[in-house]
C-alpha cells in the first residue's frame, strides 16, 4: 500500500479536491490510500470554515479519501510556514508522498525556491527590506532576488504554499516525496469556473443563500448550518474590548507593538472591519491581522501556536483508512474525535469548539466536542 497525504481546508470541498484524490490514485494505482489532513473549524486565512470539521469530513470521504485526520488547531491559524511544517511534521511520519495544488507544478524549481529560502544568507537579505518598510512578502520575494534566485513562484498562492511544503521536508530531513498537481483556475476567482471553481466564490454562494451543489461532488453539506464571520462578530468585539493588556501582549503576531495598536482599535472602534483597517498597514498583511484577531477571540498565545501538538485527531476513515491509522499509530499519537485525553490540548479542542457555535446563523450549543463521533465509511 502507498500512502499520500494532503494538506487541505476543504471550505468547502470542490470539483477540484475531488479531481486532485481521483488523479492520485490514477497515478500511483488503486492499491493507494489517500490521507486528508484537514484543518478543524478555523482555517489559515483566520475565519471559522463554512462548514464544520464533521460534516467537511464526511465530504473528504464520499470524494474518495480513505482517511480524515484533523491539523491542530495551533497549525491550522499559523503562518503558511507554520501551517506547512506543521502538517508535514504530522504526515511525513507515515506517508510516501504529499500531493498538493500548485500553479507551476515542478517539484525541482519548487525544491530549488525552498533551499534559497533556508540559505543561511537569506535572513540577511530579508531583514534588510523587512527594515526598509516592506511586507513581509514583499521582503521575501526581494531577498530572494539579491540572491539571484527566482522569486516567480513566490507571487501565487497555491506555489507559495507548495514552497513552504519542500521546505519543511528538506528542513525536517523528511522521506517524503513532493508531489504537485497542476491547480488550475484563480484561487481567488469571485464567480465559479464551471470546471474549476474557487472555494472563495463557493463562500459567497453558500453565504448568500445561493445555489453551490453543481460545484461540488457530494451531498455532505446539504442541510448542513453556514458559518460565517459576521454571525460572531459582536462575540468578538466582547471579547476584545474586555482583554487586558497582558492578554494583548500574549498574542500570536503581535510583535513590533502591533499588538498595541490592536488593543487600542479595539478599545476605540465600533466594529471588526473598523479596528482591522484602522491597524491594517503596509508592513502587515490583513490575513495576519485576521488570525491575531481570531487567536484573541479562541484565547490561543504565541506559547500556544509555538507548542508541538501532542496528538491528532481522526475524524473518519474506509477500512484502508482504518489500516493507515494501524501503521500510523507507531510513528504518531492519534485519538478518535471525541475521545478524552489528559492534555492541555484536549481542553484548547473544546473552547474551540464552543466557540465555533457561536459563528452559526442560529448559535450552536457548547458542550458538543466530547459528544462527536469518527466516521466509518
């Protein structure tokens, strides 16, 4: 048996992610099993999924996936570098091969971007434009080419990611072979591509009350409540105007003082887009200001998302699913979702939970992580 893993947020699952498994499996035989690390019920950008990590789950698998494990929530609201070496450090321990999206799908150019990245030269150069007022990607793509390296694959979003993923494998020493899948379409395409739509314009659909299934292959998110944002914004804006200044100084992604600014914005605006425009500058990407604030509202720290995630969780799997946790369990500590487990991390697992209820339309009881139950497919 061959194991390839994915990294995925499936918010929500598309025409796409069902191609991506069915390609898998043409190109390394049936006899593959397909590993979906899936983030729970917030994902990178810093807003919670559309759907919840149960019934996403259950998508994976009608699309084909054998088994859904769910990415630590600390590695789920990290940096794309924390969001990839997380993973990795989950399915390098028992996969062959990670597939993954990219718009220019060529492992060697991929692997060759990442090197330069862990050049020992590199945090030089990127200091230098990072002190000179540039965003963090911009800094980046300018210290790559001091070092006379090709910084193209640094201006797409899916080749971004697909970088950060041979880093960590040539960082970590990792076995695992990189395997990019051509991904086809804009990644943030407002409207849907017939062929290859966007989970973004997927998003406005569901949030609109518009129609969705003809972009889709499964029947797991009908009936299914919407989250959203703005279901939880005044939440939020409790929450924030509430913290203390310690609590602010403990944010993740609050270095250089920003974690100041946020908390006076937050203490001075009547509304989330108001505080984030008002801190939002060039040096700083909304989607950080997105996850700080979301970290904030989740009562996640910086020590928090430093920390290694002391297991995973299984949220369903095939009965190969069920041979892939068999051999996974030697090399990692794996729970079945639900399952109770003497760790300050199982505790992190409820407040999230809890607090996802409250992005629902129709707020969501709390209380319901300890009453969820694996899939079997």
């Amino acid at each position: 048996m061959k194991i390839v893993g994915i990294l995925c947020e499936y918010n929500p699952l598309h025409l796409g992610h069902a191609r991506q498994i069915s390609k898998i499996r043409e190109q390394n035989g049936p006899d593959t099993a397909v590993v979906c690390l899936m983030s729970g019920d917030f994902v990178q950008r810093g807003h919670p999924a559309v759907f919840d990590k149960m019934v996403r789950a259950r998508a994976a698998l009608q699309a084909g996936a054998d088994l859904v494990l769910e990415l630590p929530v600390q590695y789920a609201l990290s940096s794309a570098e924390g969001f990839a070496d997380g993973a990795v450090s989950i399915l390098g321990t028992f996969c062959d091969e990670m597939s993954f999206g990219a718009e220019h799908p060529d492992p060697d150019a991929l692997m060759q971007t990442a090197s330069a990245l862990l050049s020992p030269a590199f945090p030089e150069h990127l200091r230098r434009h990072l002190d000179a007022g540039l965003s963090f990607p911009a800094a980046r793509a300018n210290a790559l080419a001091d070092m006379g390296t090709d910084n193209s694959l640094l201006s797409s979003p899916n080749d971004i990611l697909a970088v950060e993923y041979c880093k960590a494998i040539r960082s970590r020493g990792c076995a695992m072979v990189p395997a990019p899948i051509h991904r086809p379409g804009s990644y943030h395409d407002d409207r849907p591509d017939p062929e290859n739509p966007s989970a973004t314009a997927l998003r406005a659909l569901i949030e609109n009350g518009k129609d969705f299934r003809p972009y889709v292959p499964t029947d797991a998110f009908e009936h299914a409540p919407v989250h959203a944002l703005k279901y939880g914004e005044r939440a939020i804006l409790a929450k924030l105007r509430t913290m203390t200044d310690a609590e602010f100084e403990a944010l993740p992604y609050g270095s250089e003082g920003l974690w100041r600014k946020l908390m006076h914005e937050s203490r001075r605006c009547n509304s989330l887009e108001e505080i984030l425009t008002a801190v939002k500058s060039k040096r700083y990407t909304r989607t950080r200001l997105d996850r700080m604030v979301l970290c904030a509202f989740l009562g996640l720290t910086k020590q928090d998302l430093a920390s290694p995630a002391p297991y995973v969780r299984s949220l369903g799997f095939t009965p190969w699913g069920r041979e892939v946790l068999r051999r996974a369990k030697g090399q990692l500590a794996i729970y079945n979702v639900g399952e109770r487990v003497d760790s300050p991390q199982w505790t992190i697992e409820q407040r999230c939970t809890d607090l996802y209820g409250l992005f629902a339309e129709a707020p969501e009881p709390a209380g319901l992580e300890p009453k969820r139950r694996v899939i079997i497919r």
